[in-house]
C-alpha cells in the first residue's frame, strides 16, 4: 500500500530544494513532534548515493537509524529512494511563489496506516515551518 502526504512552503523552489538536501537543514526540522530530534544527517545527493539520519527522542529513551539509496534524482522537482524494501517518492512543483511538496511511500505493517500518514505528514509540515522561517 502506497502512503502520500503533502504540503504547500510559501517559499521559492531553490530554497525548498536546498533546506531538504542539505544535512544542516534536515538535522533542523526532521522530527515528527517537539520531543524528538535528528542529531546527525549524511546526503550524498546522486543516483547510488546514501542518505542516513539518526532520529532520537530528546529524553534519551529510544533512537532509530533511518537511511537509504537515492535511486532518482531531477534537480528541483524529483527524489525517489529506497529504505529497506520500501521505495518512496518526493515530488517538488514550483507553483507562484510556494512549492509543494508531495511525498508517495510504501507503509509498513508495524503501525497503523494513519500513524505512518500522521507521522510522516508532522515531518512535513515541520519542514514547511522550518524553511518559510529561513531569512
């Protein structure tokens, strides 16, 4: 089952592209809720190329890895990867004067399909906050 969440950045493209491929940025805004952040990130943005965050809860008290295989890039309008056995999709459309973002990933069976959708979808919209608060 394919999962597909979205969100519209009141920013340029350039600068929606920029804060989600760059490893400073994402250490910034990846986390699902306040009490949890990312304290490490690796890009190396090219077909083949590894991605990897490390995403803890601020207590301490759980940490998981969440990393992958870039499998198709288009610069400013298209990422497409692989985590495990699982492909996801991010989709950039440059509309006047925002970007949306669209994001397609296979669900896993761990959790509910509305606790990944709602997972994914806070990521998100911490994302568009995050880059729209950039100068």
């Amino acid at each position: 089952m394919k999962i597909t969440v979205e969100t519209t950045v009141a920013a340029p493209i350039e600068k929606v592209w920029r804060a989600w491929t760059t490893p400073e940025d994402i250490n910034q805004w990846n986390a699902a809720s306040d009490d949890w952040h990312t304290t490490a990130a690796a890009v190396d943005l090219r077909v083949g190329g590894a991605f990897s965050s490390r995403m803890e809860a601020k207590d301490g008290s759980f940490g998981f890895d969440f990393a992958g295989t870039y499998t198709q890039i288009v610069p400013h309008q298209l990422i497409e990867f692989t985590f495990g056995d699982r492909v996801a999709i991010v989709e950039f459309t440059q509309n006047d004067g925002s970007t949306t973002v669209r994001e397609t990933f296979d669900a896993e069976e761990t959790h509910s399909v509305d606790q990944q959708r709602q997972g994914w979808q806070a990521i998100l919209d911490r994302f568009a906050r995050h880059v729209e608060a950039i100068p």
